[in-house]
C-alpha cells in the first residue's frame, strides 16, 4: 500500500508501524539482556578470581609469618616450661589469631602459653593431626577450654628428629567467618565460604563444622593453598535468579521506551508530511499544464498549473490524495510555495508558448488564503513573473470564502495586484448563493461532475442552465472542466460558456510538450 495508502489508510500505516517498532523493541531487549547478563557474569567472574587472588595471598603470607614464628619458638623445647612461660605468653598475645602456642616434647604438650605447666599427649588433644609430618593441620570445633569455638591447629615439627619422637610447636588458632560476613554483607556477589582442613569444613552458612562430604558440589571454586594442607572453597554463580529478573525488568522497560521511540521515530518518517517535505527537496513535485481554450473559437486563452506528484518508488501520487491531506496537515503554504518557484522555473518554456496576456491560473488554498504569510508569498511571486505578460487568475473554492473570514479584503488586494479570481467547483460545496453577490470574483468554474452529465442526466440540465445564468446575470465569465466529448463542447457552446478545458482539446502537459503543443495548435477549430 505504500505512501498512497498512508494517505488513504491512516490506521494500516500505524500498524505496520506497531509490527515494526514491536520487532525492533523485541530485538533491543535480545541484545540488550544478553549483553547485559554477559557483562554481569563477566564482572562476577572477575570479581570472584580477584578475590581469590587476594584470599591466596593474605593467606600465605599469615600462615608463612606464623610458621617463622614457631621456628622460632621452637627451640625453647629443649628448655622447662617455668623457663618459657614468659616468652611463650609474650609471643602468642602479640601473634594476631593465635589463641594458644604449645611446647610439645615427646608427643606431650608440656607447656601452654595460655595455662602455663600442662601434660597431656597431643593425640588426646588433635587426633586427626599426623605427627610425623613436618607440617600438619586439623581444624577442631572447639578445645578443653573453650569448646563452642572452633580452631585450626597447625602443628609445626622440629627437623632432625627420629620417627618415634616427635618434638615441636602446636599453634592453636581461633577461627571465625564473622568479619568476612560483615564485609560482605552488603555485597550482593559476595560468595559463600568453606575453609577446609582434612575432613571437616567450617562455612559461612553453618554455624558447626561439617563433613567435608556434605559439602555442596554446585558452584564450588576450589582455592587450593600452596605448601599447606588447607583449601578455601568459594560458593557463588555467576548468575543468579535476582540478576536475571532485574535484568529482564531493565531491559524490558528500556524496550518499550525504545520501541515507542521508534514508532513514533517510523511514523514520522514515513508519515505523508516528511514524504512532501522530502519531495519538495529532491525534486519529486512537477507542473503540468492543462491548455483552456475559447468557447466561440476554441483558440487558446491560457493554461492552468496542475501540481503533480511522482514518488520515487510509490509512482504518481494523486492530487485528490495529497492536496487534501495538506491542507488538513498544515502543509499547503509550503505547497503552494513550491508550485510558485516550479512555476518561475518554467517561465522561459511558458513564455515561447503562450502570447502576450494569455491566462495563468493555479489553484490557491483556503489554508494559504488565510496564512499571514500570504501577502508575503504572492508578491515575491508576483515580482518574479514577466511585467504584464500574463494574467495570473488565482482558482479558490466556494469553502475559502466561508472559512476566510477576511476573504474580501484579501479579494480586494488581489484585484490590486491585478489578479483574477475565479471560484473553483461552483455548486460541490456549500452552494451559498450569497457569496456570489457578496465578493467580486471573475470566474465561476463549472464543475466536471456537470459537464460530465451532459447528453446522460436531463435531470441536471437545468441546474447547469441556472448556473450559466447566474453567472451571467453576474457579470461573470463561465469555464467548463473535464470537457470531453463533441457533445459537450456544443452544448455549452450552445448556452455561451465563455471557456472550456478538457481532454477534449488537451491532456495536462509538461512545459516542453506545451511548447510543442502551441507551436503545432495555434488555432484548433473542434466544431462538429
């Protein structure tokens, strides 16, 4: 249907615009959600390595400052407990997370930073723990003295030792997840934690150590610790369900703006006003020319400006579609603008086709008659025209002078500028008689819809007698439209109708075809 039908169907236009702008919407929240949750589970993502990264790190670097340290202490196992109680105690109030260094000797604990003197086999104590390793953890809910909290003991051997002996430094360290659940706790990305030593695990979503075995298998980021029996598990998606409705909520909001934005963006662009405007610039809109002959003699007394339309892909356009249109939609001044310049662009074609004083007539709209440009338009269009060449006659319908209020002052400065006035299509619209003896008009163009009756319809031959006689009576000079049939042009010949134009005589020409129309026409005699 195309521009021709956005003329006609105004309501087809708007939904295919609504399909349109619906597919472009649905496309924008595709790619829109994707990209989104994409970035979102790549930031996470990043989120997660980095602070892993940063949990590796700070872990070693404790666990390597606290193994230097029981070096340290270790050889104060060679020595009574009376004699390192003091340097014991010292070490482990300024050791950030120790809650108690223990001497051990022989596979006996024999000194407690915390109780001082002590003998108790270290098996009793951490049973889990393997002695003969250099290096050994086990992670404990709680101990003797404090049993609800728990602890990692991390177990230090002294080098050189037989395998029946076993001699070294047991750290025992507190261990809670409530600083890093407060950190975290407005971090909706934060993950959940599992701190892994053997076979027990102590987690941010348990209160008590858990098997290692209970614990969850989805979304578990395993961070293994480098040269220590220790692992810390992240729990976290990459996506999760509250990103995914937020997201789609987003994207779905922004959709519709967007989609509305493009429909309105769609129906602007294609809506029949911009394809004027946009005809205007590319030169779309051309002059036809329909020649108006004589009635008595059929010599040619001048041409009428028809505005014609070919659209690039949607082809002629017709006048009864956007003259119309343009006058509803404001756009007939900018219209009639350009008929005037399309006009003066054919005034060398004009003037080596038609004689001195031959008529120039062109439609006005009753819009334009009453633009307070209108004064403004006529006379620069006036001051391009030839002096005194043509007798430019201005055609406004019987509707111009009921909706112009100040239609005889217009009226009267058009006579000044030595302007005619014809009223178009006499008898289609209100019929007012009144404004026939109101306002001084030259011309009472008879419609076609009469013409086209003559020889068919008796019924409207006496109203087309009447209007002939009224316009006589009036002092007013009678043109016949759409004349086409020998028939017709003896009939009005017949009741003295002072002009036709027709088909009869000529199609509307191009400026070219009008020159080689005059030249080969310059009396046309059709009398049958």
């Amino acid at each position: 249907m195309g521009l021709k039908g956005a003329f006609a169907r105004h309501v087809s236009q708007k939904r295919r615009g609504l399909i349109a702008s619906g597919l472009v919407a649905l496309i924008f929240f595709i790619v829109v959600t994707s990209a989104t949750l994409f970035l979102i589970s790549h930031q996470r993502l990043q989120y997660q390595n980095q602070l892993k990264t940063r949990t590796e790190k700070l872990t070693l670097n404790y666990l390597d400052h606290l193994k230097n340290m029981m070096q340290e202490i270790m050889p104060l196992t060679s020595k009574p407990c009376a004699a390192n109680l003091s340097n014991l105690t010292y070490r482990a109030a300024f050791t950030n997370g120790v809650r108690t260094f223990l001497l051990v000797k022989d596979g006996i604990a024999y000194c407690s930073s915390a109780t001082g003197d002590m003998r108790l086999a270290v098996n009793h104590l951490y049973p889990e723990i393997d002695w003969q390793k250099p290096l050994d953890m086990q992670l404990q809910q709680g101990t003797p003295l404090v049993p609800d909290k728990p602890v990692i003991a991390l177990w230090l051997r002294q080098s050189g030792q037989t395998q029946e002996t076993n001699t070294g430094v047991l750290a025992t360290l507190d261990l809670s997840l409530a600083p890093y659940l407060l950190m975290t706790s407005q971090n909706n990305d934060a993950p959940g934690l599992a701190i892994v030593v053997g076979g027990k695990a102590a987690t941010t979503f348990s209160q008590n150590l858990i098997p290692k075995t209970q614990l969850p298998k989805n979304h578990a980021h395993v961070l293994e610790i480098p040269r220590y029996p220790l692992a810390i598990i992240f729990y976290s998606q990459h996506l999760t369900a509250n990103d995914i409705r937020l997201t789609l909520l987003g994207s779905l909001v922004l959709s519709l703006m967007f989609g509305v934005l493009c429909y309105f963006a769609l129906m602007l662009s294609h809506s029949p006003e911009r394809a004027m405007m946009r005809g205007i610039k590319r030169g779309d809109f051309f002059v036809e020319y329909q020649p108006v002959f004589h009635t008595d003699n059929a010599s040619l007394a001048g041409v009428e400006a028809l505005l014609r339309w070919q659209h690039p892909t949607e082809g002629r356009i017709s006048p009864d579609l956007f003259i119309p249109y343009a006058e509803n939609e404001g756009m007939i001044v900018p219209i009639t603008r350009h008929l005037f310049s399309l006009i003066v662009a054919d005034l060398p074609q004009l003037m080596q086709a038609l004689p001195r004083g031959s008529k120039l007539g062109l439609n006005l709209s009753p819009s334009h008659l009453s633009s307070p440009t209108f004064h403004d338009d006529v006379s620069q269009f006036l001051a391009k025209l030839p002096d005194n060449y043509f007798t430019l006659v201005f055609e406004i319908t019987e509707r111009g002078m009921v909706e112009e209020e100040n239609a005889q002052a217009k009226f009267d400065w058009l006579h000044r500028q030595h302007i005619e006035i014809a009223i178009d299509d006499f008898g289609t619209g209100h019929s007012a008689l009144i404004y026939l003896q109101r306002f001084p008009l030259d011309y009472l163009k008879i419609d076609r819809g009469f013409v086209n009756t003559i020889g068919q319809d008796t019924a409207t031959v006496p109203v087309l007698d009447a209007i002939i006689t009224l316009a006589k009576k009036l002092n007013m000079l009678t043109v016949a439209e759409g004349v086409e049939t020998a028939e017709q042009v003896n009939f009005l010949r017949e009741r003295d109708v002072n002009l036709m134009q027709g088909y009869y005589f000529s199609k509307p020409l191009s400026s070219t075809e009008l020159v080689e129309f005059c030249r080969t026409n310059t009396a046309v005699d059709r009398q049958t």
